[in-house]
C-alpha cells in the first residue's frame, strides 16, 4: 500500500512517498481504510524532530488521526465493526497511509451527518481545546488568551470560549486577515504574535499552543491567579521560566500542560461525541490535498499559511 514516510526528519523534503505492507490487525485492534487524514501540529513536531526523534526512527509514517471505512478485526473485535464508518487515534503515527490500524479502545464510530474530512479536523483538536479550559477552570465573566489560534484547536477555542461566556477572548496570529476570521468565530480581540495590539493587559486564562523562547513574556501577561495551559509547542520548547514564576510568587498563578494521553477513554469519547453534534464547532479545512502531496502540507504548516487544518486523501 501506499504510504508516506518520514526518511530524514527535519524539513518537509525528509517526507517520501512509499510502498509499505499492508498492516494486520492484531487483538483488539480494527484495519481502517482511510478515507480523511488529519494533518496537525503534533506531525510537524514528529517530523522536525522537535523534541527529538522520541524514539523514532527513520521510514516512520507519520500521523495521528484518521477517518475511514472498517476493512477487517483482530481476534477479540466484534464482527459488527466491519463496514462501519470511523474515526480514530493512531497515536504517534500510521495515519499517512491508505489502510491504518488502530486500538479498538481508541476507534469512535462516526455519525451519519458527519464527513471524514470534518471528522478529521475536529476529532482530535475539539478535545484537547475542551478540556484544556477545563483544566483551566475558565467560568464566565474571564478574559481568555488563545496563543497562535489560527490551527484547529486555536480555532475550536475561540469558539468554545465565547460559548463559556468568556468576558473577552483575545488572539495572537500572524496577520489582520486571520485576526478578521477568527474574529468570525468569536474572538474580541487580535495581537500580533509578541502579544502587542488592542487587547486587556492580563488574561484569567491563556491556552498556549506555541511554546518556544517567548513563553516568559507571556506568563507575565497572567492576572493574579492566572491559568496558563500548554497544549502544544509549535515554536519549539518554552524557554527557562524558573526566573519568571519566582518573580510572579506572589500572585499565584498556575501553568500546567495538557494531552489527552491523560484523559480516561470514556470522557474523551463523551466530549469528542458532544463537539461532533451538528452546529456545535465549525470544522474549518484549509485545503484537501492528496497523500502524495503532505510533505506540501507540512511545507505550508512550517510556513505558516495553514488556517484551520490541511486534510489528506489517499
């Protein structure tokens, strides 16, 4: 089968198309053949090799997330799955490929209404925007910073914020016409990247998805008990903050970080079933590329041009 596979990890040209086996599933686990594949930050992080290879090697294939058609069960897997139209987490890869295998403990079966290609954007980022102001404690009448809210959790964030009843949901991206989208969705108020713009000072809660060496300034940016989550380090690791909380002791504020590795399986699949009710999020798709073009997509991602969530199609 065909597949696409990180040979060098650094820059997008690392990223080949290959003929692979076809995967079998084993016990407890189900063969998708995908038909919507989701291209998200945490396959730019594998692929740049960010926080190191994690492990991996080279001819890993990337991808975390997919939709598709159930094509066979391993030992243990109820017969009834066969046929039946998914989602699933493929972890830290496989999904780049046109058959992934996958935990039956991490497939969610897909309502009618629901497109793979929408299932894909939102499958994954929903979640982690959800429960990061859960983690957050957001309640109504907050002021709430996204961090480089122009992917699909930023999207989704925005979007759960203002339903909260946030008091003011501000956002950092890179130009006024993400700045005019987002607004779309419910933000109040855009910064540039660094921060700057029309926007409160300080913020009750901060969903950061950026990370890297401007990290500091922004914790600074907490009121007195401020919550600062960290959902994902597109900029690269955070820069030192021991200096920054020790200067802040006093106004007690909270950083945490977030994945849903840490989150029991069935509240996941409550919140994911919840954000896939129609009218509830918007799924909002960049572009839809086919498999042999992702290291294009990546290409686009590193460049910053991505609004929303590139989805590919064997």
């Amino acid at each position: 089968m065909k597949a696409i596979a990180i040979q060098t990890f650094g820059s997008s040209d690392g990223m080949q198309v290959v003929e692979v086996p076809t995967p079998v599933p084993s016990a407890g686990q189900v063969q998708i053949r995908t038909e919507a594949i989701g291209v998200g930050g945490v396959d730019a992080i594998v692929r740049r090799g960010t926080l190191g290879t994690l492990g991996l090697s080279a001819g890993h294939v990337p991808g975390s997330e997919v939709a598709g058609v159930v094509t066979d069960v391993g030992d243990g897997v109820d017969a009834s799955w066969m046929g039946r139209r998914v989602w699933a987490f493929t972890g830290m890869g496989g999904g780049y490929a046109e058959q992934a295998v996958v935990d039956l403990a991490d497939v969610v079966a897909l309502p009618e209404h629901l497109s793979g290609i929408d299932a894909v954007t939102l499958g994954s980022a929903g979640p982690v925007a959800h429960f990061a102001l859960d983690r957050a404690r957001l309640v109504a009448g907050e002021s709430v910073l996204v961090r480089g809210a122009g992917g699909s959790i930023g999207i989704a964030a925005v979007e759960l914020a203002a339903i909260a009843g946030a008091s003011s949901v501000s956002v950092t991206t890179s130009s006024d016409e993400r700045g005019t989208k987002l607004r779309s969705f419910g933000a109040t108020d855009v910064l540039d990247r660094d921060g700057r713009g029309g926007a409160p000072d300080t913020f009750d809660v901060i969903v950061d998805i950026v990370a890297g060496p401007n990290f500091p300034d922004f914790v600074e940016r907490l009121a007195d008990n401020g919550r600062l989550v960290v959902v994902g380090v597109v900029a690269g690791p955070p820069a030192e903050i021991g200096p920054t909380l020790m200067r802040n002791f006093r106004r007690s504020l909270t950083i945490s970080m977030l994945s849903l590795d840490t989150i029991p399986t069935a509240e996941r699949d409550r919140v994911r079933a919840d954000l896939f009710t129609p009218g509830r999020l918007h799924a909002v798709v960049d572009e839809v590329l086919p498999l042999d073009r992702a290291a294009e997509a990546h290409q686009r991602m590193d460049d910053g041009q991505v609004f929303g969530r590139i989805v590919l199609t064997p």
